[in-house]
C-alpha cells in the first residue's frame, strides 16, 4: 500500500481524514502494528484499541480492528474512552498492546493513533519501523479475532477515585470538557471523589461546537474563566479533546500554567510521599519550578520535551511524578506512570481540599516573573536541527547553555530556550526574565541571532 510517510510522525501517526487517513489505511496500519507487536513478543498478540469521540472514530478504529486480526492477532474493542482509560485497559486486561484512535487537540478534521506496548510507550523508531513493514509489505497474515470488552471505561472511574477520594471537604470546581471524549468520565470522576462539580461543555460531541479542546491556547478557556468567577467556584479545569492534558485556572479566573500546575501536584506529593523524590520536567518550564521543587525538599529533573520521553525517563528514574508545560501530567508511585489529565484534576482538587481554599494562596510563594508565550518560527526540516545546534556553540561563547534539547541558554536574570519540533518544520522558542526590559533584550539578541542565519522570527 502506498502511504504518505509525512503522517509517521515521532509521537503517534496522524492525519486528515478521508485524504491520509481512511479506512484502508487503518486496516493497513492494525496489521502492521500486529505484526510489530507479535515481533516483539513473540506470540500472536492481544490488543486493546479504544477511539475519543471524533465522527471518524468508529470506522478507523474497525479498520485497525479487523487489520489486528488479518494479521492473526485478537483485538478487543474497549469503547469510546479517554486515551489515559486506553492505557488503563493496556494494564488491567491482560492485553499486549494498546491502540487509541484519538485526534487529540488537532483540528476536527484530523484524526490519528497513538499506540502503547507492555506498558511502555510506542515511538520514534517504533513508528518508522511500522512504517517500513507497510512499504516492504512484510505484514503478517493469519486468523485472529475481535471482541469487546466494555467494562473499562468504569474501570478507569474506578481506578481514580479510589486513588484519590474522598476528599476531606466539598470543592467547587467547573470543569470544561470541551466536548471532547472526557465528557464520558470527568463528572463521575470528580464528583465521586466528593467535589461539587459545575460542568461546562461536558456534552460528548466530536464536532467540538462551542470551541476546540485544547486548553494551552487561551481562547479556549474564556467560557472557563468567566464561569468560575460567576458561579464562585474555588477553581476551573480544562481537558483537552482525549483527556490526557489538563488546564487550570484558579478562583480570579487566571490561568496557571503547566509549570505550576506540576509545582501544586509536587507539593501535595511531598504532603503523600514525603521529600527526596526525582520530579522530572520538560526544558520548556520555568526556573521558578526547579527553586519550587527544591524549596519543596524535592529533586527537580530537567529533561526533553515529548510525553514518550518524559515517562521513559520517569521509569528510568523510578520518579513518582513528572509533567510537561504542555499540560502532560504523569503519576506513578500508586498509578501507572502515563500522562493523565482527570487524574491530574482529581489529585489536584483533593490537594485543595487539604487547605481553607481556594488555589490561588497555593502560588501565592511563587516569584513573579515576565514570559512569553511558546513562539513558533518557521524553519525548514533540514535546517531545523543545524541552526540549534550553531546556536549551541554561538551562546555557549557568552553564556552558560544546556543541550539536554535544543539549547537553553542562562541569561544573567532569566533563560532563553530555542529548540527543533519534533512533529512540525518549526524552531519553538520560549523566554524568561525577571523584568519585562530584560524579557525583551533577551528575546531581542536570539531572533536578531535567528535573523543572520536568515531565519525570520
């Protein structure tokens, strides 16, 4: 089967339905991730595929079905679910292997795959390997079967109530599902851990109607933050459209960013666990976090930005919490170890519920610093990488750097990160200062930097 290989990318596969992705090439791909399954392991395998709530949903997630088992393997239909409730499934089943049909916060015009096995998350090389045994059409073929098992999504409400209620008074929350597949979970979650919960937009509908569920654009938390101060509520939280990322604002209705939403569930962690815990974050948070983390007796772990990343290095590190600015939020230690969204919500307000209320006092410690938002510049995919790396070596003769990904140069009063995306042509920059004149010289010398290796920013 020809396909385009530009939808292989580091982190799942993905797509425009009906023009990359159809039917075929779902029945295409099941085989092929069968069959990379079965080398690994084996034996035939099992694989659990669950899809969000996207129109397209259902028939791509037949096709990976039915492609499992043209490929002698035996696929279990798990149902309309969060992916974080997919992963679940992957653990609880007995299965090898999990799949989630999710467009995740892509436009609705997309969709994808995202794909887990033994645990362990299925990436980089993982997904260019299954894109070479479509090409080479070395696809295994045999007799498999499907089946169906419905009872994971309860699982999963299950999974995170008992882990994280009953909480020790009544919270008032507004969640914002976006419409997006959450909508099927989130009020029995949060409620069943004893919050009092006002859902906004908690209607599963796939079109995403009143706006797109991605919570780490600002737009879309509007009908958010205008809700909470209305109806009074201590706090507001935002899934996005598969629930694994969460967005936070407090009582006022300002946004707290992931970087501080891992410094709340860091905290609470040390109230759990105690101190001397590795908590792992990703090269686009704020230094703030790191002097939190270490005020708080914790041991703060910068590392690469990419959810797979991050919970290979969370396993690797045997670290019971990690999260990316992004709103990936991971838990092991009495979880799982995967990124989690409603779990992150769930352990969130029971850590409010601990204090008088509401959050914004929880932060009230933390420095106030100038930002900007993630910036995003144009950069061809064969130039991407180049450029970061001359940046390396041309900061590191005025400046101490880091390279854990990209370069994140140490200004004199703040820090400047310039990386290559992973799944777009684009260099992401992302800034930090401690007043906004330092904020703009240090943004100013990397984009004037950017613009003589004719890079526009």
């Amino acid at each position: 089967m020809n396909v385009p290989a530009v939808i292989f990318r580091e982190y799942d596969v993905r797509g425009i339905v009906g023009e990359q992705l159809t039917p075929d090439f779902a029945h295409t791909l099941g085989r092929a991730f069968a069959t990379a399954v079965r080398r690994r392991i084996g034996n035939a395998p099992r694989i659990a595929v669950g899809r969000d709530n996207r129109p397209s949903g259902e028939a791509l997630a037949r096709g990976i079905r039915e492609g499992i088992a043209a490929a002698g393997g035996s696929a279990i239909d798990v149902g309309q679910l969060p992916t974080p409730a997919l992963y679940l499934a992957e653990r609880q089943l007995g299965v090898d292997a999990g799949l989630q049909v999710t467009g995740s916060h892509n436009p609705p015009e997309f969709n994808g795959f995202k794909m887990v096995v033994g645990g362990e998350a299925f990436f980089g090389g993982d997904i260019q390997g299954l894109l070479r045994l479509i090409q080479r059409d070395e696809l295994d073929a045999g007799e498999g079967a499907t089946g169906a098992d419905q009872t994971v999504r309860d699982r999963y409400v299950r999974a995170v109530v008992e882990r994280n209620g009953p909480i020790a008074r009544p919270v008032k929350v507004v969640v914002d599902c976006g419409n997006g597949v959450a909508s099927l979970v989130a009020e029995r979650v949060l409620s069943g851990i004893g919050a009092e919960v006002v859902p906004l937009y908690c209607e599963s509908d796939g079109t995403f109607p009143n706006h797109h569920p991605d919570p780490t654009v600002l737009e879309n938390l509007r009908d958010l933050q205008a809700t909470v101060r209305r109806v009074g509520a201590e706090l507001g939280i935002g899934f996005d459209g598969d629930g694994d990322r969460i967005g936070l604002v407090d009582e006022t209705g300002r946004v707290v960013y992931g970087d501080h939403i891992l410094l709340l569930l860091a905290r609470d962690l040390v109230r759990r666990a105690g101190t001397g815990h590795p908590v792992i974050f990703d090269v686009k948070c704020s230094e703030t976090l790191r002097t939190g983390l270490e005020q708080a007796g914790l041991r703060p772990v910068m590392w690469k930005t990419g959810h797979s990343l991050l919970k290979a290095k969370m396993k690797e590190m045997r670290a019971p919490l990690a999260g990316e600015m992004s709103g990936h939020m991971f838990f092991a230690g009495d979880y799982y170890g995967f990124d989690d969204a409603l779990f992150a919500a769930a352990r969130l307000i029971a850590f409010l519920a601990g204090t008088p209320g509401p959050l914004s006092p929880l932060l009230a410690d933390v420095p106030r610093t100038f930002t900007t938002p993630e910036l995003r510049v144009d950069c061809p995919d064969d130039r991407k990488f180049p450029v970061v790396e001359a940046a390396a070596r041309h900061f590191a003769e005025r400046y101490e750097v880091l390279t854990i990904d990209g370069v994140r140069m140490i200004f004199p009063d703040g820090w400047g990160l310039l990386r290559a995306s992973n799944t777009q042509p684009v260099l992401v920059l992302r800034f930090e200062a401690s007043s906004e004149a330092a904020l703009v010289a240090y943004r100013g010398e990397v984009e004037t930097w950017l613009r003589s290796q004719g890079v526009t920013a």
